[in-house]
C-alpha cells in the first residue's frame, strides 16, 4: 500500500477545505471550516491564508461575540465573483458564449449569428466580441476572466491550434487561443466541439451517471466522440470520433466536407419533420439511412463496449422516432445479452457551449483555485446575478 506524501496530503486538505467554503451560502469561521472537514484548527488556518492571498476568500468579523466574551472570530465567505470562467462554442455560422462564477452559477450568455465569408483573424474578432458583449451584460469586468475553452469544428492539435478543419478551413493553424487569451489575459485552450458536447453529456446531461459513453452527433454532418472514465478519448492523433472522414459513405459520397446528403428534402431538418407530419417518403429515407450507419455505430460500440450511447444534434429529439429506430436495429445486430443502451440528448445544441464550459472548470483547476484537481460544480444552475454576501 503506498503511503501519501506530505505534498499529497496538503492536496487533499486543500480540496477539503474549498469544497466547504465554496458550497457554504454564508461567510464561516476557522472552527467552522474545522468542525466540517475534520481538520485541524492550524491546517484549516494555513489553508484559509493561502485562499485570502489568491483574493478567493473575504475576511468578515462575526457581529457575535465568542463564548468567553472576547474578541468575535474572523469569518471568511468565499468570493465565487472573483474569477469567471467562459465556455465558448465557436461554429461555422454562430458564436455562443456563457459565463458563470467560480460556484459555476450562470451570469451571462450571449448568442451571435455569423455571416458571409470571414478570415481566420475575422472570425477570432467575432469570438472576443462576443465575450466582451457577456461581460458588458453581466456588468462584471472583462479583466475577472481567468479561464475559457473554445470548441471548434476541427481537430485540435497538441499545440492548440487547428490543425485540420473541413468545415472552418480559414481557422487551419489559426492561434486562436493564443490570440484571446492575450485579449483578456487568461487561460484559453482549444478542443474539438463534438468532444465537448459527449463531455457534456457526462457532466450534467444523458450519461450523468456512466463513465465510458459514446455520444453520436447528426445534423447537417456525422460525428462521434468517446469519453473514457469521464474523460474525453483524444486518440494517437487526436482524431477519435472523425467518422464523418471515412470515404464511400453518404456524409462523404458527394461532398468533401462530409455533408450529409438527402433525396427527399434538402436538408435533414426538413426530412425528419415531413416524417414527423406523416410523409412516407421522408420516413423511407430515414429509415435507409438508419439501416446504413447503425452497423458502424455497432461496430465501435461492440469494440468500446460503453455504458451508453448517446445521440445529440438536431435529429435527436425525444419526438422523433430516429433514436427508437436506431436503438432496434443496434439491438438486433448485437448478438450477445448485454445490449447498448441507446438514449437522446437531453442538452441538445447546448452540448458543445456547456462542455466548454464544464472542461474550463476541470482543465484550469490551478490557474482558478490555485490547486489541480478542484472538481467541477454544478453548472445546471442558471443563476440571476451576482453572488451577494
């Protein structure tokens, strides 16, 4: 059995000791952090000093009197607006960003349509733009953003940038997190967007209580993404997931940039909601094209052998019968018992933006907290404002 050193024991007491004041509703003093980790008096006061210093805690004197009569104790609330940390999904036609305090309570979100063609720098604008736009509405100070993750459409490479993007090609080797980071002096780090919103799904959506998922994304395109344990599988190349790659099939046949393609409609949205409305030939279609992608599905599914699948984008719905016809025909080309669960979306276009941010959280642990390894809160709270003391 391997003993923890000193160093890892601070770690874990560090831990503790935020995770208490980070949840409390109100200010607590020394002996009250004590009493809720099991601390000691002396460990909780070196761990409250370190906090104080990084501007995490605000000193407060208890209008109580201590038992003797003496002097009140200090209490100390912690300050959840003193950093903010961004999630930001930018796509090929639109920018989302939201905002949330360090208890991860939401402050302020913005949605922005893009159009026309835009350069790499053009785009790299919009996104600081829209950033700067949450701040001016949260009426907080751009400067208190310590923490952001980008999602973009296109494999990230070991060094930040896009290294290859079909769909945003003017991006391909971009420093895009480099050049936002400088624009608010902080922590700014890229990652796929389809990763994201499989990462999502594990942090507060569909698969909250499984660990290895496979989360599948159709809508205008096909994409996939595995999380293992809770954490996004990047591969050898950091291409996992790029199905929408692989030649001779329908989201590859007619078009480089793996768009998929429809006979009954132009778009898919329009063939699942003529199917929706009862239109024989949009359900024919639909169901061609699940009896063509379910047997990879399968394949990675029986090779990865996951907790659960996950289907995202906008064919997702709960209404449409996309997922229940996916489901069957996976179950019937699984030949064993133990058949995949196959379940919807429940954060629809809303993966990627909250992915981003709930990977800020866990990826910036040491730049927000001062300590790696603070867990991720809870970020389906949409909150109103500011925390207030």
């Amino acid at each position: 059995m391997t003993s923890l050193s000193p160093a890892d024991i601070r770690h874990v007491n560090a831990l503790s000791c935020v995770h208490v004041l980070r949840s409390a509703p109100g200010a607590l003093s020394i002996s009250d952090v004590a009493a809720r980790t099991g601390l000691s008096r002396p460990t909780v006061d070196a761990v409250v000093a370190d906090l104080e210093s990084r501007g995490l805690l605000i000193g407060a004197v208890s209008d109580q009197t201590n038992s003797s009569g003496g002097r009140p104790a200090r209490h100390y609330r912690f300050d959840a607006d003193s950093s903010i940390v961004a999630g930001i999904d930018a796509g090929p036609t639109n920018i989302r960003v939201i905002l949330a305090n360090l208890r991860g309570t939401h402050l302020s979100r913005v949605d922005r349509q893009l159009s026309g063609t835009l350069t790499g720098e053009e785009r790299v604008n919009a996104v600081v733009s829209a950033i700067t736009d949450a701040f001016l509405s949260s009426e907080l100070s751009p400067s208190k953003l310590k923490a952001a993750c980008v999602g973009v459409s296109g494999i990230v490479s070991d060094d930040g940038t896009i290294s290859q993007s079909f769909v945003v090609p003017e991006l391909n080797g971009v420093a895009v997190a480099r050049a936002i980071g400088e624009a608010f002096d902080a922590h700014v780090f890229l990652e796929n967007d389809i990763k994201l919103a499989g990462f999502a799904e594990h942090h507060l959506g569909a698969a909250d209580q499984a660990e290895n998922i496979i989360y599948l994304q159709i809508g205008h395109r096909i994409s996939m993404s595995l999380m293992i344990g809770g954490n996004i599988h990047q591969g050898a190349h950091r291409s996992s997931g790029e199905v929408g790659s692989q030649r001779g099939m329908r989201w590859t046949s007619t078009s480089v940039h793996g768009q998929l393609t429809w006979s009954s409609a132009p778009t898919a949205e329009q063939v699942f909601a003529n199917a929706r409305n009862g239109d024989r030939d949009a359900m024919a279609e639909i169901e061609r094209f699940v009896a063509e992608i379910a047997p990879h599905i399968t394949m990675v599914g029986l090779a990865f052998d996951p907790d659960l699948i996950v289907v995202g984008g906008g064919l997702s719905r709960s209404s449409d019968p996309f997922v229940d016809m996916l489901r069957t025909e996976i179950h019937r080309l699984v030949m064993l018992e133990g058949k995949p669960a196959v379940t919807a979306s429940t954060l629809g276009s809303d993966g990627t933006l909250y992915g981003a941010l709930a990977l800020a959280f866990q990826n910036s642990s040491s730049a927000l907290f001062g300590i790696e390894g603070v867990p991720v809160p809870d970020l389906t709270h949409r909150g109103d404002g500011r925390d207030t003391p």
